[in-house]
C-alpha cells in the first residue's frame, strides 16, 4: 500500500484581504497497485434469445468482449492515471458451463516475477479445473504482452492471438453455433 499526499488551494481565500493565507485543506489518499483480476461470462443461448437475431447477438458478443477487455473501474482516473491494459486475457467457448478460475489466486503472491506467477497459477488451475470436470472449452484464445505470460501458452487448444483477432474469432464460433443451432 502506497500514500500520496495533497494540498487543496481555496484561490478566494487568498484574494480576500481579510482572510488568512494558506491551504483549504491538507490531506492523504492511500492506493495500492495490485494485480487486478476479472472474470465475465456471457450465456450466448439466452442473448440470442433475447435479441432473436443471430447476427445482433454476434456484434453484441464482440462489443462486449472488447469493451470488458480495455475498460478500466473508473474511480480515480485523474489521481493515480490508472489507464492499464491487461497482461493477459483467456477467452474460452465453452457448451458445459461457465468456469470462473479466480481459485488460482486465492493465496496471495509474493516475491518477484509476480506476472509470470500468476500467468502459471492460472494455467494450471484452469487445465486442472477442465481435466477433473470436463468442462474443456471447445475453442479458445489467449491474447498475451510479454515473456512473463508465457505460461498461458499451455493452455490445452488455446490459440495466442491479437484482442481484435480474438474478438473476430470469437464472433464466428458465436455465428457459426447459432446458424447450427437453428
């Protein structure tokens, strides 16, 4: 944990003759700059059936998952210039159900290489998860910045790819599911 201090400035206090000069206010904010982890699902089935078209339920399917990939929890843009893309991001189609793999971080970790610790964690616990439930995506894309997530690359049948090649593929599994399924 981090703390930065600030000063805020009244400007007509300091015009006023009469006032004393000085600071409106001294104060301190605390912020950490921990590893952020996100988990989203989309039921593909029940959007379709709510939008009733397959090509409408394609472009949401991508917007979303364009749009979950480069935003940001908007608190304190300003302060701390949070504007961080992630390190790495799994993408996986799956006809089980979803499988949210946040038990890869239940222990904190420490030390050095902390991405490339997290990167392992998450591929074994999500290759563990999949061979013990067989909940195995039928299809699935990594996209990934830098050596230390290289661990990702194990797992089983994910391609490593570009956000917006990702984004693609991923509408063509969605289009071409629903065009079987109708």
């Amino acid at each position: 944990m981090r703390s930065g201090s600030y000063t805020a400035v009244d400007d007509h206090k300091a015009a006023a003759d009469d006032e004393d000069a000085g600071a409106g206010m001294i104060g301190t904010v605390e912020f950490n700059a921990s590893t952020l982890f996100r988990y989203a699902t989309v039921d593909v089935d029940a959007l379709q059936k709510n939008l009733g078209d397959a090509e409408a339920t394609r472009r949401a399917v991508e917007a979303f998952i364009h749009a979950f990939t480069t935003s940001m929890p908007s608190g304190k843009q300003n302060t701390f210039a949070n504007r961080t893309l992630p390190d790495a991001v799994v993408i996986a189609v799956r006809d089980s159900q979803p499988v949210n793999p946040v038990g890869a971080f239940e222990e904190a970790i420490i030390g050095e290489k902390r991405l490339e610790q997290a990167s392992d964690r998450l591929a074994k616990h999500l290759s563990d998860i999949d061979e013990q439930f067989g909940t195995t995506p039928f299809a699935s894309w990594v996209v990934r910045v830098g050596d230390a997530t290289q661990p990702l690359d194990r797992l089983s049948g994910a391609e490593r790819v570009a956000l917006s090649a990702g984004v693609s593929a991923v509408g063509d599994t969605v289009a071409s599911r629903l065009s079987a399924s109708s």
